[in-house]
C-alpha cells in the first residue's frame, strides 16, 4: 500500500507557539522549480547556498508556499493576536518570519518525494515493466 497522502501536517516551535502548518505535497510542476535549488549536503550534512541563491530559492519557495500551505495555526504576534497565513508565506510574507518558511518549505520537500529505501521498493516493482513508444506492459503479467 502506498504511503501516500494529499497533505501533510508538521509542527514547529517558535519563539514560545507551538506553530502547526498543514500543506499539500508538492506538484510536479513546483518540484522542477525547485531542482536548481536541490545541492548535495557538504560532509557536515549541510547545504549551503550563496546569498543571491539563498534569496532566489526563498524567492521562488514563498510562491510555491503560498500554493501547497493550507493552514497555519498557533502563530500569535507580540499583542497574543493571530499572525495570518500571509504574513509568514507568499510574496507579502514578512522576513521576520524567513525562518520559519524556510523550514516548512524544506519539509514540504522533504515529505513529497519519495525516501530511498521507498526508491528502492519502486525500483524492484519496475524491473519487471516494459515501456515502448505507445504502451507501457507489465512483463510479469504476460
């Protein structure tokens, strides 16, 4: 059975709020976006971008944001108001929050692609189908 699910639900601390953010996995069409951005951790697991990058992959991550978060909740501002979905994500998201989408957004990367050893399971389902110009077969059917 597929481990699939239309949204996902993370939880995040910060500053003091328990923040819960529901999303929709990423499409196909906002991956691609996203695969310039996609560089080999260093041997201390971190990535690291130069600042131009950095800041055209938040460019480029707060419009995806703004398409895939459904919900933010438990976010309150400095007056115990609630911080809207807006101000933390989109094109008129603040930077105070940059951190903050920044690690949703890696979630919403992580969580849409399939983890290797789920690469691997696909890969041994695969060997036994054929695709030609017209038709993809199964050979273990035929």
């Amino acid at each position: 059975m597929s481990k699939f699910t239309k949204s996902i639900t993370r939880t995040y601390q910060f500053e003091g709020d328990t923040v819960v953010v529901v999303m929709d996995r990423l499409k196909r069409k906002h991956a691609l976006k996203l695969i310039p951005y996609m560089s080999e951790p260093d041997e201390d697991g971190k990535v690291i971008m130069k600042l131009d990058e950095s800041m055209d992959f938040m460019d480029v991550a707060s419009d995806i944001l703004a398409k895939h978060v459904t919900s933010i909740t438990g976010l309150l501002d400095g007056n115990g108001e609630i911080v809207p979905i807006n101000a933390v994500i989109g094109e008129d998201g603040t930077s105070y929050f940059i951190e903050l989408s920044t690690e949703i957004m890696a979630d919403l990367m992580e969580a849409s692609f399939m983890k290797q050893k789920d690469e691997k399971k696909s890969e041994k389902l695969l060997k036994g189908i054929s695709v030609d110009s017209n038709t993809i077969e199964n050979q273990a059917l035929t």
